[in-house]
C-alpha cells in the first residue's frame, strides 16, 4: 500500500509529539519525580512508535522503542531521571526530529543512528 499520502500528516503529527515531548523533559528536568509528566512523556514515545511502525519508518520505530524502554524503566522506578538521562532523552528527541526532517523532504536516505541500548 503506498502511503505517501499520508506523510505530510505523519510529520504534522509526529512534530507535535516532538514538541510535546520536549517541553516535558525539560520539565521534568526541573521536577523529576512528576510521574504524571512521566506517563504522558511515554505516552508520546508510544503513540509516535505506533504512527511510524504503521508508516513503515523503523529508524524512528527504533529510536522511539527505546526511548520508550528508558522512560518505562523511570515509569516502573527501576531508576530516577537524573539529568543525565534527560540529556540523553533530549538527544534522541533530536535524533527523531532530523529522522522526520528526511521524511518531510522525501529522502529515502535516513540517518545512520544506532539507538544506545
């Protein structure tokens, strides 16, 4: 199924997952016990994995999995988010940003990012 037609929805959505998702960390950089904040950052991490497993982008598949993974583990309370991991979190938010950037632009090239394990 060809679904170019739906990209530009895809980065719409996607850009304010993003969006969402930075605001959060960055509050919860400031507040890092807010589990509220927590579950709506995974919440986004999920939602953006799901639209782009169905868009058939596996970088961002890849990269919002883990995510996702670091964000149930400080969810569960298996460790806090100290501000190391809040920089990573901001990393790999950028990571997904420069991913959906090629996808806007039609690049069938994606950027070779390995997500940390």
């Amino acid at each position: 199924m060809d679904m170019s037609p739906y990209r530009d929805l895809f980065v719409t959505e996607a850009r304010s997952h993003l969006s969402a998702f930075s605001e959060l960390i960055v509050h919860l950089e400031e507040s890092p016990g807010d589990g509220t904040a927590i579950h709506e950052l995974f919440r986004h991490a999920h939602s953006l994995k799901g639209m782009a497993a169905t868009m058939g982008y596996e970088k961002l598949v890849a990269i919002a999995h883990t995510i996702e993974g670091q964000l149930g583990r400080i969810r569960n309370g298996e460790f806090p988010l100290v501000p190391a991991l809040a920089d990573l979190l901001l990393e790999e938010t950028g990571a997904l940003t420069r991913q959906i950037s090629l996808i806007e632009t039609g690049s069938s090239t994606a950027e070779d990012i390995t997500p940390p394990d």
